[in-house]
C-alpha cells in the first residue's frame, strides 16, 4: 500500500504530459470516457470533500495530520477537507512542488520522509498542500464531483443491489468501484458492468 502510493509520486514526476489521472485498481468503466477535456481544460481539478474528516475517521485523521507535519504546517483545524478519490487527477509541476517542499521541511528525501512517518495519504498530501500555497491553488479547481461511484462498505451487494448501485450514479460519473474488501464476487461486477 505504501508502494503504491510512493510509485504514484515517483511515476508523475517521469511523465511527459503536464496532468496525470491516478485511477485505483478496483475501477470498473461502465460507460465511454473521453479525457480530452480534461485534458485541455484551463484548471487541473482537485477533488474535495470539506469538513469531511474528524475525530470519527482515525486513519484519515492520522494521514492529514502527517500531511501537515511534512509540508512544515501547522497541525489542521477539524473538520478538515478530504480529497480522497477513486480517480483524482495531478499537475506534474505542482508534485514537484510538493515534493521539494517535503524535503526542504524535513531535511531528507520526500520518499524517505514519507517512509519514516509510515501513515500519509499521497491523495491529503497533493491536497493539503495545493489549499495552502497560493500559486498551486490558482492552477487547480475544487470540484465535489467525482468521476467513479464507489462502495466502500464491507457489505458483499446482491446482483439487486449492484443494480441499484449503478442505475444511481451521476450524469458526470464513468466508472464504478467496489471496494475489494466488500466480498462482492468479481464475476458479478464483471456482468453488472457489460449491461
């Protein structure tokens, strides 16, 4: 899990586009997608939930408050914003912003740095430190639309509820996620995602 967020930093930085879609391995497309307006468009947008995270959510919590510490913040206010997505879309130059701004917080690697701390969120991360830096904020556009609907429930969805999972997303929304901890068996979301 830490790797993967690590490589998602590491991967951007080496890309050759000036925007990076991050999409997690538990997405399912159910309907065409066309990035080009992405793209293209004037803002890169930054996903964000606010007020989202408080003492009732411990991990997020823990991942925000790290993202404070390493960026050299002071510690947030709560509730704070969750920026947290299924597909979340990063500025090449504005990672490297962040990233240097890491090391030049705590002295030492941005990849070491992380490390060392064990609970961050690469998502909070590029959030929080966009929010707070002026410059990084004028390039992005907070948006509360999300692109994939997702169940992040432990509760495995019947064939029924699957339905009624997909016959609820938004005009805006491509893909769908159920979360793999859910115990919904692959195979059903394979069907339910080719009707």
């Amino acid at each position: 899990w830490h790797l993967q967020q690590l490589r998602k930093l590491a991967m951007t930085l080496h890309q050759s586009q000036s925007r990076v879609m991050c999409i997690d391995s538990d997405n399912c497309f159910v309907r065409p997608v066309d990035f080009s307006a992405l793209a293209h468009a004037e803002k890169t947008p930054l996903f964000w939930a606010p007020n989202d995270i408080d003492e009732t959510r411990p991990a997020h919590l823990s991942w925000l408050q790290t993202a404070h510490a390493v960026l050299g913040l002071s510690p947030p206010t709560l509730p704070g914003p969750d920026y947290i997505g299924q597909m979340i879309t990063w500025e090449r130059e504005s990672v490297a912003t962040i990233l240097a701004r890491i090391e030049a917080t705590t002295g030492a690697k941005w990849w070491a740095s992380l490390c060392r701390r064990r609970q961050f969120s690469e998502y909070l991360l590029y959030g929080v430190a966009t929010a707070h830096d002026p410059a990084l904020a004028a390039r992005h556009a907070l948006t509360k639309k999300s692109l994939c609907r997702t169940h992040w429930d432990s509760t495995p969805l019947t064939p029924e509820d699957l339905a009624a999972f997909i016959a609820g997303m938004t005009q805006d929304q491509v893909a769908i996620a159920i979360q793999s901890h859910s115990g919904t068996p692959i195979e059903l979301i394979r069907a339910a995602a080719s009707t």
